[in-house]
C-alpha cells in the first residue's frame, strides 16, 4: 500500500503520524513497532540448514520462494490444452470436446423437425428415416476422411464407385443416397423460427452452433505469449448472401473468418464470421478493423500477450491495446495508418 500511496520517500515517522498528515488506515492495521519487528524478523527458508545451501548457491535465502513464484507465473499462462481437454487421448475425444454432445443432439433434432416437414414427399418411409447421432457422427467422420483422403475433386459417384477404385469403407458406413439425403436435410437452428431471427440476424441458421463452437475452443485451451491475427477464407460454392470473393486467397469464393489464434501452435480460440452489413438489432455491430480486433481479443483482456498483425495495425489500435487491454502489438504500419 505504501507502494501505491507512493511513499517510497516518506519516513516511517511521516506515515504514522498522528497530526493528520499520516495515513489513518496504515495505524489502522498495525503499530509503527509491529511493522518493524516482522521486517527483522521476516525470512523465506529454514534459517537452520541456510549456511550449508548457501555453500552451493548464493540465492539460498530466497530460492524457494523465487521458484514458487516463477510456477504460478508461468501456470497463468502456459500454453496448451486445459480443463477438461487435458485427458484428451485420442483424435475422437478431441473432436467430442469441440462439438460436444450437446451440440451434435441439436443438430439431429433440427435435422429431424426438417425430415418431418418433407416426409409426406417420399413414397417409402425408409427414404426419409428419421436420423440419430451415431449417424450424424457418421456423417461428420466421412466428411473428415474425405478431407484427408484430398477427396474434395471427386465426385460423390468416385467415391462409392464399386469397380474398385472407390473407397470401401465409405459404402460401409452408408449408402450414397443416405448420404446425399443428410446433406440435403441438414439444419443447425430450428426451421419454424428462422424467418423472424433472419430478419436481425444474417447468420441465423448457424448462430447458435457457431456461438457453442467458439465457446468450447475458449474454453479447452490457453493461448501462448504471442497470438495471431488475419483472415481466413472458408472455401464455399453454395448460395449465400455474404459468400466472399478474395482473388489473393487459394480458393478465391468462401466464407470469410476474422481469427485470432496461438503463433505458435496455430490453435484458433477465436473467430467471427464476416456476413457484411446486419440488419439492425443485438447483431448489428461494427466491421472497423480496430472493432474487429478488439472483439477478437476479449478472451486475452489485460494478460500482457502479444499481438501479431498485419492488415490491421495502426498507432491509434496499437495505443488502444496497450492502454486498455494491456496488449502489445506487432505489425507492418503503412504511411496511410
């Protein structure tokens, strides 16, 4: 306190001062004499075995205070998996932190509620089976496997081709017309609704996921010192009203994400979904590249990390972070910022 009080050159005498120019609460707390005796008294190390450590190492006196301390420090801050996520074993258990149950269950009741609405348009009931989320995990994993496999420049045919140059485990896991049927019948959100939330919210059919997507990849790790800011393009060829052109990006149509994300282990703990100009409501908000970044850095408020930036830097952003948030930044600063 006396540090905060700025009464580094005040004499002990001045701070217990009983004619009004002392401070009432130090008095408060102990005497003038108490203070002095703890500060003699005071010691971080069994004061019994300190002159043999003192043999090995100068720093006895105070080395497993300055060791304790130095691991809390770095427990703040150390980068990687945490709560739950730490007893991640396996590829699967990953993705089940990420995309919990909870999620995946809405995702086959909003999938279902649509294959109810379209049933009557099929004339046998097991063209329109109602789903389960065995099968919707299914799904998602030929999905990924096709990603693995650079499957993304084959047709659906190539892939459950049965001559031999298909993949056999995608026939084992459904029939191709099962799988297009989902694809088709696939809902985030509740179909009943989304004509009025559509009317504030451009991004109404995937929020909800979105938001529970973002939430768990706060939540199951901590990011390193340095972080990074940018763009990502999403590739994405269907109808959508805020599908992006970017000509300097591999894939030139998609969705454009704002991501910050670990440098260095390349892990996104936050992003946002560019959809352009909302309608006005709770989701209109402002798409400045100082708004932006500072809504992508809330997770890292007033913890002293790095930010890495490109497009985005300016003195004014960089002033901001540093004052407000506690942040430092690192970027290429164009003469017209």
């Amino acid at each position: 306190m006396s540090g905060v009080k700025r009464a580094a050159h005040l004499t002990y005498k001045e701070l217990w001062a009983v004619d009004g120019s002392g401070v009432e609460i130090v008095r408060a707390i102990m005497s003038q004499e108490r203070l002095f005796f703890l500060l003699c008294c005071l010691r971080f190390d069994d004061i019994t075995t300190r002159k043999e450590r003192k043999k090995l190492d100068k720093l006895a006196p105070i080395r497993e205070f300055v060791e304790a301390f130095v691991y809390n420090c770095k427990k703040l801050y150390t980068p990687g998996p945490k709560s739950e996520a730490k007893s991640i074993e396996s590829e699967s258990d990953a993705f089940t932190k990420i995309i919990d149950n909870d999620m995946v269950q809405n995702i086959v009741d909003c999938t279902n509620a649509y294959i109810s609405n379209i049933k009557e348009y099929f004339s046998r009931e097991r063209d329109a089976k109602l789903t389960t989320v065995t099968e919707i995990l299914a799904l998602f994993g030929l999905l990924i496997m096709s990603g693995v496999k650079r499957a993304a420049h084959l047709t659906y045919k190539e892939l459950w081709a049965v001559e031999g140059s298909g993949v056999e485990i995608v026939r084992a896991i459904m029939s191709q017309e099962r799988f297009l049927f989902l694809l088709r019948c696939l809902r985030f959100d509740d179909i009943t609704t989304r004509k009025e939330r559509k009317k504030l919210d451009k991004l109404a059919p995937i929020r909800e996921f979105v938001e529970a997507f973002v939430y768990n990849c706060k939540k199951l790790y901590t990011p390193g010192e340095y972080n990074t800011i940018d763009e990502k393009l999403i590739p994405f060829h269907g109808r959508c009203g805020f599908r992006q052109y970017m000509p300097n990006k591999s894939a030139k149509y998609g969705l454009k994400f704002y991501t910050i994300s670990d440098a260095r282990a390349f892990y996104t703990f936050n992003f946002e979904i560019y959809c352009g100009k909302q309608p006005d409501g709770p989701y209109k908000k402002s798409n400045s590249p100082d708004d932006i970044v500072k809504r992508l850095i809330t997770p890292i408020f007033g913890t002293s990390r790095n930010i890495t930036d490109n497009w985005y830097t300016s003195y004014k952003l960089s002033q901001d972070l540093l004052t407000e948030h506690k942040l430092t930044l690192v970027g290429t600063l164009k003469n017209k910022k």
